[in-house]
C-alpha cells in the first residue's frame, strides 16, 4: 500500500492551502504523477485514501453500490470531531443528511421529490425571470462608477436571489442566508466564520458549525409550518408537504434539503462567476474573444467551472473488499474525491493550468458524476449564461483593481474578493 508524505497530507487537508491555491494545486501535481491513488495518514484523522486521477473519481461515482455516501462522514473530519458529531447525533455521522449523505433506496426517492424543477425544460420558464434579475444587478454593477469588488457585488448576490426566490425565501431575508452559508463553508476562514478568528480547535469548529445548522434549522422549520398552511407555488411547499413512501419527510432530512437548496444553490455558482470574472480579468485579451464571439460564452461556463472547482471533495466508504487502480481496498475504507485535482488531470486536459474558452471537449467533474451529479447544475448554467449575455453586451472591459483572495476551507471553496475596474461600453 503507497503512503503519502506526510507534508503532501497535511497540505491536501489545510484550508489555507486551498485559499492559496499554488499549495495545493503543487501537492495534487504531484499525487497524480507519484502516488495516484494512496493512503494518507494525517495526524488525528482516520487515515482515507486520496484519490486524485480522473478516471478513478468517475470508477468511484460510478459503483453507488460499491462506495457509499453515508456510511462515515461525507466530508473529511477529525478523529475528535466524528466523535463529537456522533454524541450528538444519536451516533450518525451526519449534523445534516441530505441528498449527499444519502444512498440508495433513500438517495433515489429524496432526489426524486424535487428532480422536475431542475430539469431543463422546467428551467426554461424560468429564463425570463432570471434575465430580469440579472440585468437589476449588472445595472447596478454600471452605477458603480467603474469599480467595484465582483465577488461581494455582483457574484454572491445574484445567485442567492435566484435561488431564494425559488426556494421561497422573502428577499429580505438573503443576506442572513448568505451570511450562514459562508459561516457554514467559511468555517475556519477568520473573515467570514462567526469566530472572527482561524478555528484551529476541533471542539470549537464542531460547536461553531453545529450552531449554523442550529439557526438554518430554526429558519425552516418556521417556513415549513407556513408552508404547510399555505403552500405555495415555491421549493419549500415541495419540501414541506413532500413525502416518500407515503409519509411526510423526516425533520432530519427535510432540514437537510432546505440547507442544501439554500447554501449548495447558490455558493457555488457564486465561486465559479467570480473566479471566471478573475481568470478574464488577468487576460483581458478573452474579454474582447468573448465580445467578438458570444457563441464561446458556452466554452467559458464550462471552463470556469472546471478551473474553479468550488467542491474540493467528497468521502466514500467502501463497502466491501475490492480493488481500484491496482490498490486494495478494504471494506470500510474511506475514500477522498478530489476533484480540483481530476480537473488538473494532464492524462484528460491539455495543459491544464491554462484557461481556454474553446476547450473542448471539457469532461470535468466539478458536478460529479453518475447518480449523485449535482441536482442543480442546469440551473448554475443557465444563471451563468444569462449573466455572462448580459455583462458583455454593457462592459467593454475589465482588469483587477487589487489582489484577489480566496477563502479558506478545504470542503466548498471559491474567491470571496475580487476587485476590479471596469469600462462600459
């Protein structure tokens, strides 16, 4: 069995290596070439393998049966922290169990309650509403005065609207979303946790999360009566009055769903806008392409969303002995998707480490891939299309005004400022 150097494992597990970037991309570099498929052995965790290459995240997504989501944490975790979670959960490793924590038969019959309207043809009713909204926020953008910082601006708002307009949510209320859901994903980061400071102690990161989810709870479970009462014609009337089997959806997992809908939905088409509007911004060049030529505004959604890759992992469990790559695999053993790294692989990608809006084909798996492929990823595409169509019909161009940053977090990651100047056109 290979094992990874121990400054490689600490460096894949350290938020602050992906709000870097370099680190991390260095370390996946070198995983694929030398040890593509090991074991990690961090201090205080379990050890998990790490799986870096492309073709073996797909052979993983693939066997639903063979890799579960739920058996251990979905999300890599401390030794202290499972225990903690556990005591607290009646011994599930889950605070929230939604649809990435589930398996099937669950998996099938949750996924199932809300699939229709994320299909596309149910989106395309929505195009209207969704060009009005994004139109309101490049309008605002040009009001700016040539500058501005995209990721706070424009990037994390217009997204949150679309999806808390579907959900249900009242407008009034995106901000306190959107604050939870970077204190959720942002957990160690000191810029956006509810700390104010980086979260090096398990104990205090367990509790700080749990009290997120704690206040998402308290949010939603007051919706779900409403909805109850007065459904209506939204996401949350589906969660509230949905049932599997014939009864209504269990506390646990209707929380679950109206978490992920509610952070999930819009934090990483959030990540991926802004570090498109990054890339673009250093290569200005591109911008005047995509003037010319609005038919690669398609080559450039895609691109962004593998360059920026906001899900940096999931964990499997195995769940019986079998072999992947030519390693063994023991029943039980816990698995890390990570996708920037699949996304990096130079046996799938030419030159990975350019940006290119004419990539093509662009087989990446920020979505991942088979059965538990993002539910909402028609949507992250039609919003970025329609924002795109909009900003380069009014901006001629665009350059960085400062130093972009991303955010510290080793699970959901993605810039959280991008400053730039702008002309109109």
């Amino acid at each position: 069995m290979a094992l990874i150097p121990d400054t490689i494992a600490r460096t894949i597990i350290d938020p602050f290596a992906y709000a870097d970037g370099d680190r991390v991309d260095e370390a996946f570099t070198w995983l694929r070439a030398k040890a593509p498929l090991a074991q990690a052995h961090p201090e205080g965790f379990d050890p998990f393998w790490v799986v870096t290459r492309h073709a073996d995240i797909q052979a993983v997504e693939r066997q639903n049966e063979l890799f579960h989501n739920g058996d251990r944490s979905t999300v890599l975790t401390t030794i202290e922290s499972d225990k903690q979670v556990r005591a607290m959960m009646g011994g599930s490793p889950h605070l929230v169990r939604a649809l990435v924590q589930m398996d099937n038969p669950d998996h099938r019959a949750y996924r199932h309650l809300t699939q229709g309207a994320f299909v596309p043809q149910s989106l395309r009713k929505l195009e209207g509403r969704i060009r009005e909204i994004a139109r309101g926020f490049v309008d605002r953008m040009c009001d700016m005065g040539g500058q501005c910082d995209f990721a706070r601006d424009v990037a994390f708002l217009y997204p949150l609207h679309v999806i808390m307009e579907l959900i249900g949510v009242p407008e009034t209320d995106e901000g306190r979303m959107l604050k939870l859901t970077q204190e959720l994903f942002g957990s160690a980061d000191p810029d956006l946790n509810r700390t104010g400071s980086a979260v090096t102690d398990t104990t205090e990161g367990v509790e700080t999360i749990q009290s997120v989810v704690m206040d998402f709870m308290t949010y939603f479970n007051a919706m779900t009566q409403d909805r109850r009462e007065n459904p209506r014609d939204d996401l949350a009337s589906l969660i509230a009055n949905g049932k599997i089997d014939g009864q209504p959806l269990g506390h646990i997992e209707a929380m679950g769903y109206y978490i992920i809908a509610a952070t999930a939905g819009h934090d990483t088409t959030s990540s991926t806008t802004a570090g498109a509007l990054w890339a673009l911004a250093e290569r200005p060049e591109l911008w005047q392409r995509l003037r010319n030529d609005p038919s690669l505004v398609g080559g450039l959604i895609e691109e962004s969303i593998r360059w920026v890759t906001p899900v940096k992992h999931f964990m499997r469990t195995a769940t019986e002995d079998t072999e992947l790559a030519g390693q063994k695999i023991a029943k039980g053993d816990w698995m890390m998707l990570s996708y920037p790294s699949g996304n990096r692989d130079e046996a799938v990608f030419d030159a990975p480490f350019e940006f290119r809006l004419d990539r093509s084909p662009n087989r990446h798996v920020a979505f991942g891939y088979g059965a538990h492929v993002c539910l909402g990823q028609h949507l992250a595409r039609m919003e970025m299309r329609i924002l795109w169509e909009e900003l380069l019909q009014r901006v001629a161009s665009i350059e960085l005004d400062g130093t972009p940053k991303r955010m510290a977090a080793a699970f959901v990651c993605g810039p959280k400022s991008v400053p730039i100047r702008f002309k109109l056109h």
